[in-house]
C-alpha cells in the first residue's frame, strides 16, 4: 500500500517539478507553455542559439512603446490572423503579452493554422520583469 501511494505522489509531482524547473507544459490548444526562466535561456543564446526562434508581442503598439522583450517583433492580436505570413513556421515562437491572456489566444490562433513549435510565456512581460529580465523601450 505505501508503494502505490509513493507512486501515485511521484506521478503526480513530476509534472509539476519539471513546470518548476524551467520547462514547459504541453497544452490540448497545440502549442506549450513556457515559463519566464525558461525562455530567458533562450533568449541569452541569442543567434547563437542551436534552435532558432523569434519573439512575438501581441500587445498593442502603445504598450510595446512602454517597454518590451529586445529583439521582439510586434504583431498585435488584433491583426494576427491578417498577419500570418510574417510569423516563421520554421523556428520556434515565444509569444506573449501584459500577463498571460491575449498570448494565450494568440498562440492557439498560431496552432490551429499549422504553427507547430509554439510557445505561450506564462505571465507575460509582467512575470519577466518580475524576474529581474531586462526590457528596452
């Protein structure tokens, strides 16, 4: 009996361990999310990176203005589904907004067209400044 309830808890636990150590947590949308940290190792490689990617903004152009992820390209959700063709199919896509929702919605868009290597940014630039990461204006 303590066997399968030491099973039953390190089954339990170990999504939730690898979503803690960085990692990211597949959706039934079609594409993952990410954690802050785990996308900042990303980033830090930069063009160096063996798996290239881009950044995706979906917030509005004034709150772009206020401050955003460097390198990041945007691309409101409001015009997303127009804009399509300027989203890469062949690299991976972090996409995120203020904190979470509209790069939610945005990267369920992006998967049902075909996207497949999608990545939503839990908590958005809110959770990355929050981590101390750097935003430029």
């Amino acid at each position: 009996m303590k066997r399968l309830i030491m099973m039953a808890v390190i089954v339990v636990a170990m999504p939730l361990v690898a979503t803690a150590c960085g990692l990211s947590e597949q959706t039934a949308d079609g594409y993952e999310n990410a954690t802050v940290a785990h996308t900042h190792d990303h980033w830090l490689q930069g063009d160096k990176s063996p798996v290239p990617f881009m950044l995706l903004d979906v917030r509005t152009s004034e709150e772009y203005a206020e401050g955003h992820i460097a390198g990041a390209t945007l691309i409101p959700i409001q015009v997303l589904a127009e804009r399509l063709s300027e989203v890469p199919k062949n690299k991976q896509v972090y996409v995120y907004c203020h904190s979470g929702a509209r790069s939610a919605r945005a990267s369920k868009l992006l998967a049902k067209h075909g996207f497949r290597n999608i990545e939503n940014i839990m908590g958005g630039i809110v959770a990355w400044k929050d981590a101390g990461y750097p935003v430029e204006k």
